[in-house]
C-alpha cells in the first residue's frame, strides 16, 4: 500500500507542475515568442509545403525537463 501512496504524492507533484507552466505560459505569453524560433530550428517553406522541425527546442525542453525530474527523483530517493 505504501507504494501506491508514493505514486499519488509523485502525480500531485507533476499535476502541479504543469499547472503552474501552465498558468505562466497563459500570463506571460509573449515573452515566450523564442520558443519556437531558436537559431537550431529548421523551417523550409516552399509554394505548397512547409516543413518545420524545432530541434534546439526540443533540446532546451529535454534538458529542462530532465533536469526537473532528477530534482524531483533525488528528493523523493
């Protein structure tokens, strides 16, 4: 049973994390015009195509969010 409890402490935790990126994104939303446009982006227009594949965004977020879930995993270990 005690594991169980340890889950729901754990999806509180992420619950509330997202919400509070979320509320700041809401507030705050035109400081975050960069994300999306670094210079690692790749975006090819052509007449009817258009290719977009954000990858130093992807990268940012990856290390943000593994940075986060170490934190929450030492803290809970």
């Amino acid at each position: 049973m005690d594991e169980y409890k340890n889950i729901g402490i754990l999806l509180i935790i992420l619950a509330l994390i997202i919400a509070l990126v979320g509320a700041v994104i809401y507030f705050a939303g035109a400081s975050f015009s960069w994300f999306g446009n670094l210079p690692g982006d790749l975006k090819v227009e052509r007449e009817n195509f258009t290719f977009y594949f954000p990858m130093a965004t992807m990268l940012v977020l990856s290390i943000f969010l593994n940075i986060i879930i170490r934190l929450i995993l030492y803290f809970f270990n």
